[in-house]
C-alpha cells in the first residue's frame, strides 16, 4: 500500500476528528513534506479534505468516494483481506469478476465501480449506472452449493441487503418478488446473480452476486423516472454500506440453506396480498398474489379462483 | 482463407483420388509454383501428402490430422458456417470456450486443440489429452434452455456421441451413469458441461459443451491403464469424427426436450441390472442399479432393500 492509501485510510478512520500533518507523518513514519504532497495527489483525485492551522486534515463529512481503504474501515475482521477492487469507470463490474473468477479469483473477492457503461441487470436488461451516485458491485463467491439451492441464494442476499439498509438508514425496504429492493414504491436495488455450475454434478463452480444500488442518483433516464429512486442516506457513505454488505452477505456463504430466510423475505415482500398483472406467453393475465413456496415459485390466484405458480424470472409482474 | 488452406480443403474433400498440380493451380486460380509452395508448407504442417509423377497430389489414408477444413467437408450444410478453431496446443479447450463465449462468440463455435496441458473432467477431475490422438472438442452452446432441462442435455449428449461411435466404427458403445462413454469394458470418452446462468431467472445464458474422446491414444498413465482405452478406428479419421458429433448436436439445440431419448439412454447404460458399489458421504454401499429416472437421478436398491437414488455427480460407482 502506497502512503496516499494509507493517508486515505487513516482519514477514513478518522472521519470524526482531525489529524495534523505531524502526526500523520510520525504514525507512517514518513515526512511532512511526502505527507503533504499525497493529501495534494488526494484532493487531485476528488477527495474533498478540510485542512484548518493547528488542527489538520480531515475528510470532508459530505465526501463520498469508494475505495477499498474507505471499506475495509468497516469490514469485519474476518473478511480484512478480502481484495477489493475500485474502478473509475468499467464496462460491467458482473462481466469483470467472471473473467477474473475464470482466472482463479479466490473467494470473495469484490469488484467495484464509481460508474458503468454497460451495466446489467435480470433478463438481458440494462442496469442505469451513472458516475458517483451508485454501489455497482460484483462479489466472486465459491460457497459449497448445489444448484438446487440457487433460490436460497436469490432469497438470502435481498433479505441481507434490505436489513442492511434498514439498520444504516433506519428505513424500511421491501422485495418485489424476485429480487428487487424497494423504497418507497420505487426500485432502488437490483441484484443479478450469474453462476458457473457444471451439469453433470449440478455444483456450482462460483458465482457472481452483482448488486446495483443506487445510493445518490437523482437524474434518470425519462423510462425510469416513474419506477425508480433512490437512498437518499443522511450521514452513511457509500463505503460504509459496501462494507456492511460484505460483512452479512460473506457469512451467508458458509450456508445458504437457512429455511428462516423465506419468513423474512416473504414479510418484506411488496407483492403478496396485492392484485398484479402478469404476462406469460404472450398473455396478460390479472391474479392475486398469494404466497411464495420453498422454490422461490410465486403462488397467484385468477380471477377464475385457478391456481398458478409463477417460476422466477419466467415472468414480469405490475401491480394493479 | 488462404492458398494453404484452400489446398487442405481440397485434398481432404478428394481423400479416394489424386489431383493433378495444374488441376489444383485452376481450381484455385493460382500459379504451379504458389501450388507447390503450399504443398510444402502443408508437409511442414506434419500432412503426409502422397505425390505420384503424373498423377498428382492426395492426402495419406492414414494422415489423421485436425483442422477446420477436413471438418467442414463433413459438416451438413445447415452447420456448414459455424467457427472452428484447431489449437495445436492449450491448457484446456473449455476454459478458452468460457473465455470466448463470455466475448460473445457465437452460438456453435467449435474449439478444438490437438493436445490440452490441462484438460478437465467431472469433479474437477484431470482428462488426459496426449498430442494427436484424440478429439478434444468444447462447443459453445447458446440454446434456449432453463437450468431445470440440463438432465437433458446430459443424457442427449451421451446417446448422440454413442449413435455417432455406432454409425462410423459399427461398435456399439455403452454409457455409464451419469455420461461416460465405454466400449470394451473401458472408458473412451468423457463429458464435462459448463454452463453460464443466472439464478433469478434460470435461463442458461451460454453452455460451454466439452468432449474429449480417445481415438488413437495407446499409452495411457499407469493410473488410467486399467479402465481408459480408445476407439481405434480403422479408416475414418478424426475429422470425420468431429463433423458427424457437430451434425449430431447442434440439432439437438434446438430442442433438448425429447423425452425419448431417457430410453435409448436406458438402453445403453452399462450400469443398470448390475450390483455396484458407491461411496456417499464416506461410507460405502452396495446396492443393485434399478432404473434410471426422467430427472437423471439413478434408482438403486440396498442389501437391506432400502431404496435410494443418486443424485448425478455426487457420488462415484464402480461395478462390483
């Protein structure tokens, strides 16, 4: 690690206080001199540090750039060395983590960007992902997993993510059946899991959890404008919840079989008790929404009083 | 596609006759002399071509190499413009498959390599891939398939491989659960399937389909010497071989639900009837191989009179 990321994880640190140039060189053992032209190599980089005389430097509250100094603040120490990646720009952070878990990326890895130009989302979708607004996020995961539990993976990682917003922003998200977060009825989370798996076996090699979150993103596409929002947090950066999103999804990884998990996600559900519309081979159909069952199947009841299981993905549902 | 290769295609498309020099120069439009340079560079390739005064050129019977061209003069016209590749050497052909198709190489792009440094098998076991004699092949595969089909994919495979075996060589080959091909009592083929596929909606995004088959391989490591062996064949050449396993299963694609193909599996299985032996969460069993279900899974019976079946890759068996 260079002095300017360890300057940078120092501030990081200590968001709260100030620290002197004088001691920030004695804790790193380097000069002022050097401590000083990497707080300039920093701002150059768009940090925004306060420097007041005979107080020091201190990131400014409002600035909010991810890196991987910033997120291991955060990070439970089992998951310390964990690689961590930040790009400033990227095509897809999901395509990036499976080249590099093709090419032997261990277990958790993470792949981050400030902005994607082709991020993507479920069914071949794009996923809107402008310059510092947002977590795009890709964890290279090796769980021990057999492919029949993939919906345990789909329903465990929303779960995670909507306590992990619940606890940092003290609001309430919900989960539209499969897997997007939701805010104050606007999406503001989608989450694309691609998994390498042999079929012989039916084990999974590794996967790829891709999470997009947006955090600060008031401009949307006119397409989105109606559905989307965003988090709007108060005081938490964006460092802080990447790292908190590591420190539940990791441990889920030991197992991703807690039946508990379904209770949870089908009470955060914004879809169950509601009337939707579907439409499934060409067809528009309107259905009660009734219940979700241990395969990850949305249970529906026609206007006729037929029963219905909706498979994921095969599907996109509205409310009525 | 350059003189060389033009001169390839039509040796291999003439393998019974001799062609003449000057026949060569005006079916191709170019001078004796470009002609003979080719020729030479052909036999630096390792083509043993047979050059008769007054006669001409022709291909030796027994000059077994791969290569696009004597591939496509097998290949039924519908699969006539799929890619081929021939890789004199690689680590392994699946792995530059996954890297292709993440690039987005097109549905059928055929990779094949003359020798793999580090061919792969099942359960992240080893496939020995010695230079020249064999076929070691990954297609990739872009079907319109959920993950809940892949059983069919397994088992489609095997019996076309089988079929294909049968047809050129009137051996009958035998399949043992879950997809390895054996003639004589001995392993000659083996079939690892990749997929790409995202958990959400269960749609396979790629397959990466890899075959490795020993035609000619004679020596085997003293590990493999007791259960591998090879096809042998006695005039049809790799090349032939390759096309007729393409023109197989690229139809297949189209339509991986044939439900009757579970019983020309049956029927090849060299399992079924026989008392095996099993090893499941470290302890071992004995049971009587019973049937085989529309889900893959191997019906057996125990001793006791227990039934259990097997879930494909989870456990390993041998004959008693």
């Amino acid at each position: 690690m260079g002095l300017k990321q360890e300057i940078l994880k120092l501030l990081e640190e200590n968001r709260e206080q100030y620290l002197s140039g004088q001691e920030i060189a004695n804790r790193l053992s380097f000069s002022r001199t050097a401590v000083w032209k990497s707080i300039k190599a920093l701002k150059e980089d768009g940090y925004e540090i306060d420097a007041i005389s005979n107080k020091g430097y201190r990131l400014d509250t409002t600035c909010d750039l991810l890196s991987a100094e910033g997120i291991r603040c955060y990070l439970s120490s089992d998951y310390h060395n964990v690689p961590i990646e930040v790009h400033q720009q990227i095509d897809s952070t999901n395509t990036e983590a499976k080249k590099q878990a093709m090419n032997g990326a261990p277990h958790g890895t993470v792949i981050l960007a400030e902005e994607q130009t082709a991020g993507r989302g479920r069914l071949g979708r794009t996923f809107y992902s402008p310059k510092g607004t947002g977590i795009y996020m890709s964890m290279i995961l090796r769980p021990n997993l057999h492919l029949s539990q993939s919906i345990h993976v789909t329903t465990s990682v929303a779960v995670a993510i909507c306590q992990v917003i619940e606890r940092l922003t003290n609001q309430k998200p919900q989960i539209k059946w499969v897997n997007d977060i939701y805010l104050n009825q606007q999406k503001i989370c989608g989450i694309l899991t691609e998994a390498v798996t042999d079929f012989e076996s039916g084990d999974v090699e590794y996967l790829i959890l891709g999470i997009g979150l947006n955090v600060h993103t008031k401009h949307f596409p006119v397409e989105l404008q109606a559905i989307a929002g965003s988090l709007n947090p108060e005081v938490v950066t964006r460092n802080q919840i990447c790292a908190h999103l590591l420190n539940e999804i990791l441990p889920l990884c030991e197992d991703f079989s807690h039946p508990f998990l379904l209770d949870e996600y089908k009470s955060r559900s914004n879809v169950l008790g509601k009337w939707i519309t579907f439409i499934q081979n060409q067809q528009r159909y309107e259905a009660l929404a009734e219940d979700i069952d241990g395969q990850g199947g949305l249970k529906v009841r026609l206007k006729s009083g037929e029963q219905m299981t909706l498979n994921s993905g095969e599907v996109s549902i509205r409310w009525r």
